[in-house]
C-alpha cells in the first residue's frame, strides 16, 4: 500500500468509467406481464428509449432514433410513456407530440399542437382516448395548462376537460370509466406545500360532471390519488404532518396508516408512485423514515402492516400487480437499478442496472460506504447527513493527515439526498476526499414540520446547516477543518454561492448550474417555480431587498476564495446569464475562477462528454486549489 496524501490517490473510477455504458433509468410501467422502462442514454446525447421486457425475460428497444421519449411540461417532465396493450404513447422531446407506437411498426404523432406539450397521460378505454395534462405555451409568453383528453386514433379535437388553475396532475380514471380525480393547484403554492384533489363523474360522452374538491388546500399537500380494485379512492396526504395513506369513503377521508413516516413524495416531475394494490386487500408501499426507504405490505382487511426486509434503501415508481411489484431501487452497494420483487417468494431480481460496473469485485473493494450522521445547527435543532469517508485499498495517508472534505448540497430545494451508490461520488472518495451529502432543514423525509424550517429562510438554513455538518465532522476528528469545500447543483448551486459568499468557512466551492441572482429568477424562470421563491425567501417584487440581501451576485465583496462554475447553454430553470453574472463579477475581482458552458444541454449534464468533463475540471479545480495549496485567497 503505498503513502500518498489525502486527495492525491489514483482510482479506477475513473471520468470514462462512470459514463461508459452507463445509462439513467427513469420510469418503470406495467403492462400485464410486460414490463417497461425508459433509458438515458449519454453516449446518445442523453436520448430517452423505451424498452420492453416480456415475460420469458426478451429484451427490446422500442424508441427509433431519433426520437426521444421525453416531455418538458413543468420542464422537469416525468410520466412521459404510457402503455395500453402493447401499445405505446409517448411524447417526443424533438417535437414536444404525443405519438403512438403499435407493435411491429414506427411512432406516428396523435397530436398536431406546435405550441402544445404533454405529459402524465392515462388511457380511458371506453373513450379510445388519452386523459393528459397540457402544456400550452402561446406567443405572447402566456402558459396555460389543462386537462385535456387525446383520440388514440387522432381523429378528433382534443377536448378540455378542466381548466382554470395553474397547474393539474395525476388525473386517475376509476376501473369502470365513470369517474376521474385529479390533483390542481394555484400560484405561489407547489405541489408539496398545497394541493387539491378533485373527483367528478364521466359521462358517457366523456365530459365531466359535477366536479368536487374532496381533499387539501393551501395548507395540506395531496400526492398520488389512485383507485383500488373495489373502486375506492386511495390518496396520500400531509393533514398529520406526515405524508400518510387514506381513501376516500362514504364522503369522507380516512387514515389508512397513520405513521411518523413520509409516504409521500415532492412533485418535481410527474409520474411519482410509492405504493399499489396487489389485490383489493393487499396494499403495497415504500415510505421514508429518518432518510432511509422502506417497503411494506397493508392488509386492507385488518389493518396489519408488515415491513419487508430487502437489501435497498431507495424506492421510485413504485408498480404493483397480483405476482409482483416492480420499482426503480438503490442501496449503498447498489447503483439504481430496475427491480422485482416476487410477492410470492419475496425473492428480488435486478432486470436491468444502471450500470454494470459496480458489480465488479475488484472495484468495489474502493467504494466508501455512508454513516448517517445526526448533527447540531441553529437553535438547539438537529439536521441530518451522510458521511462518507475516503477509501482506497492502494493508498493510506501519513498517519497525522486528516482528509479533506466535500460538502453536498443537494437540489431542489425541496428534495432529499439518497445513500444510494453513487460512482460519481465514489470518485472523490476513492481520490481521498470525505464526503458529506447534507439534508438540511427544509428537505423532504423527515416530515413536514422539518420541510417547513426552509419556509422565507432559504440561502440561512440551508446554508447554516452545510456549515454545521462540517463542523461537526472536524469536531469528531473526521476531516480537515482547514481544507473543506462545497459544492451543489441548481438549489444547491445557490447554497453553495451563499455559503462562500456570505460566511467565511469554506475554502473553495462549485456550482453547477446554481443561481446566483434571485431577483433575476424571479423576472426570468419557468413557470411551475415563478412563485416558488415566494415561500423559500418573500413575496416579490414586496419584499425586494430580501431578495438582493440574498443574492451572492450583490455581495461578490465578500467572497474571497476559488470557485467553478459549469452551465448548460440551454437551461431555461437556472439560465444561463445566472453563472455569467457571477463569473463576471469573479473575475473583476482577480481571484482564480473556472467557467465551463456546454453546448446543446439543459438543467443537468446528459451527455457523455461533458459529465466527463466536469468531473475531471472539478477534481483539478480541487487538487490545485485545496489539495496542494494552503494559500488563503
């Protein structure tokens, strides 16, 4: 074993490696014994590709280039591909159409609405249609969405089925096709703050009838209305403070399960599941308790949950049948992974891995395995993380080195990080770098009150909270106090220019994609998150000087240290005038700086080179700046 400082180490994880073969699995449907899921592919410029595996175990991939199964609604997209029978609808991300795929034959467009894009569709088989949300966007700038239903055979108009709020999701058609819910909500709420669930009776015809709202509001947030087999109306709702299980019945809402656990998930993108029905007395879920994801099983009948001891920790698009339930699944030694489970034998099987690699023995043997840490913050509270301490068979430190650190600040910021295996993380700690991926006050997992600590507090909390994990991994002599730094994607990105403008800890920082001018997003953002700073930070353009007071753009004279920035030149969620505002105000002030803008991407990396890239600009950034200098800036 050879001595080599921390943060010098050679690693086989390399830039090439993660992005070689890799691909991001996005979805999973059922389609009676047909299972489905969509790939993004880098080494393809991130195109999305349905694949279908029947029940003998064949493989094919569905989606012909160059179309990309892929919606922009809300522009975090999600539930892009449904199935019915065989046949596949899906919206194309080229054109933003909703197109049919019969088997055997090319995708063919339903719809012809340039200005239209489409998302969350479900079939309503009685009707030969498609009940969907829609995105439309007209010339003067004006976004409107609806509900709409789609002829599967595009021979009629599309028909609006409801209109009038801001935003729609997750319309659900009962098994008999007379009823149909749906979630709505207005500007300045998002779907984690207050939703309303509606239900109203389907004629014949197809119109809706006397429409009710049966659940949430302002203060109460619903996810995921699904129908039971017997025809009752499930839901998950955050009334207790926890997003818990209820039905709908007799008029009224009812728990199901009441649980200090999260059931629930924040609405980023469409399509999010945590449970179905195995059978009209079999419930099955995934839920979160303290950060980690669980699975169980409901007895409907009796009230009898029973956890299911499964080696993953994170669950997404949850899909249940009579034989099995299939998810999106990671754990610390598990990249994501498409699997099923067996009801009957609660055995697993993985149908297909992100990637392969870390299947490898060798390799494995470099992975760096997380401690969930619970640390002290501001105002006698506790906030929650995962460390992740250097690792590496080939190398050790000299024994009076401590290593240095990277904070995580995870996006959203409404979201959660995962203990998941994560190569892109592995690569810093296979290098000798510690990681601690922070759930600061305000993240998703831990309830709702602990959601509600980022409420007008978002660039304090987040920020107090990233500072507080580092300080407490230098208390337990786990890190160098001296050489931290910080780094975070999008909300993060914000936490990170925040964090190294507005206090004096970190020794170098970088942001991907990250904002660093929140009056200017505020003039200058889609319109699912146009409001959403008015309940992270104030009402705008009322509280202004709030806004300025937070934007690191405003306070470049208190920055004194290094920092990278990497961009999509298309992101219209954090645009890209954000990074150069910044970049500019950096370089005027002569201190060392990295600026990397790439071509052709949006919110995110998705191809190949240029995850590649970034990686191994951020390790120079690092390795010359903080590793080997201790310079102060």
């Amino acid at each position: 074993m050879m001595i080599s400082p921390y943060g010098s180490w050679q690693s086989p994880i390399t830039s090439d490696l993660i992005v070689a073969e890799a691909v991001g699995l996005i979805d999973v449907l059922l389609d009676g014994d047909d299972l489905y899921w969509i790939e993004s592919r880098p080494n393809e410029s991130g195109r999305q590709v349905v694949v279908r595996r029947t029940a003998d175990g064949a493989l094919k991939h569905l989606t012909p280039a160059p179309f990309s199964a892929r919606t922009r609604v809300h522009e975090s997209g999600g539930a892009a591909v449904t199935v019915d029978h065989g046949i596949l609808y899906f919206s194309n991300f080229e054109d933003q159409q909703l197109y049919r795929q019969d088997p055997g034959n090319p995708p063919r467009p339903i719809t012809n609405q340039r200005r239209c894009r489409y998302a969350d569709s479900r079939m309503d088989s009685a009707r030969a249609r498609l009940v969907c949300v829609r995105e439309e966007h007209g010339d003067d700038g004006a976004v409107i969405n609806t509900l709409v239903a789609v002829s599967v055979d595009a021979r009629t108009e599309e028909v609006v089925l409801t209109s009038g709020y801001d935003f729609y999701s997750t319309p659900r058609i009962s098994f008999d096709g007379t009823q149909l819910t749906w979630l709505s909500w207005n500007h300045p709420g998002m779907p984690w703050t207050g939703t309303e669930l509606w239900l109203a009776q389907l004629a014949s015809s197809g119109s809706l009838a006397g429409a009710v709202k049966i659940a949430g509001g302002e203060a109460e947030s619903i996810f995921q209305p699904e129908w039971s087999p017997d025809g009752t109306l499930y839901l998950v709702s955050d009334r207790s403070g926890w997003w818990n299980i209820y039905r709908y019945k007799s008029g009224r809402v009812e728990a199901v399960l009441p649980m200090e656990a999260e059931f629930g998930q924040p609405q980023w993108s469409f399509g999010g599941s945590t449970y179905g029905f195995a059978s009209e007395s079999k419930l099955v879920a995934t839920y979160t308790s303290r950060g980690q994801g669980k699975l169980g099983i409901l007895n409907l009948e009796d009230g009898y949950f029973q956890a299911i001891d499964i080696p993953y920790h994170y669950f997404a698009n949850l899909r249940v049948n009579a034989q099995s339930v299939v998810f999106l699944g990671g754990a610390p030694d598990k990249s994501i992974s498409v699997v099923r489970l067996d009801l009957s034998t609660m055995r697993t099987d993985i149908l297909r891995n992100s990637t392969d690699i870390a299947e490898d023995p060798a390799l494995r043997a470099y992975f760096s395995f997380p401690e969930s840490i619970e640390f002290p913050t501001e105002g006698g509270l506790h906030s929650y993380a995962f460390f992740y301490p250097p690792n590496n068979p080939s190398f050790s430190a000299p024994p009076d080195e401590l290593p240095p650190l990277i904070v995580k600040s995870h996006g959203g910021p409404t979201a959660a990080t995962s203990s998941t295996l994560d190569l892109k993380l592995q690569y810093w700690t296979s290098r000798g770098f510690a990681v601690v991926d922070v759930d600061y006050g305000g993240s998703t997992g831990y309830g709702r009150e602990y959601r509600n600590r980022l409420h007008r507090n978002w660039g304090i909390v987040d920020v107090d909270d990233c500072i507080n994990a580092a300080k407490f991994l230098a208390s337990q002599k786990k890190v160098d106090p001296a050489r931290v730094a910080i780094r975070g994607s999008s909300a993060g990105g914000y936490t990170t220019l925040c964090a190294l403008t507005f206090k004096d800890y970190f020794r170098i920082g970088a942001s991907h994609y990250g904002i660093c001018d929140l009056e200017a997003l505020a003039k200058d953002t889609h319109k699912f998150e146009l409001h959403y700073m008015d309940w992270l930070v104030g009402k705008y353009p009322e509280e202004r000087d709030v806004y300025r007071k937070r934007s690191p753009i405003h306070h470049v004279d208190g920055l004194s240290v290094p920092v990278v920035f990497f961009q999509g030149d298309q992101d219209t969620i954090v645009p890209p005038n954000q990074a150069e505002m910044m970049v500019n105000a950096i370089r005027a002030k002569g201190l060392p700086l990295g600026y990397f803008i790439f071509h052709g991407e949006q919110h995110g990396f998705r191809r190949a080179e240029n995850i590649r890239r970034a990686l191994d600009a951020e390790l120079y950034f690092y390795s010359t700046l903080l590793v080997r200098s201790g310079l102060r800036f």
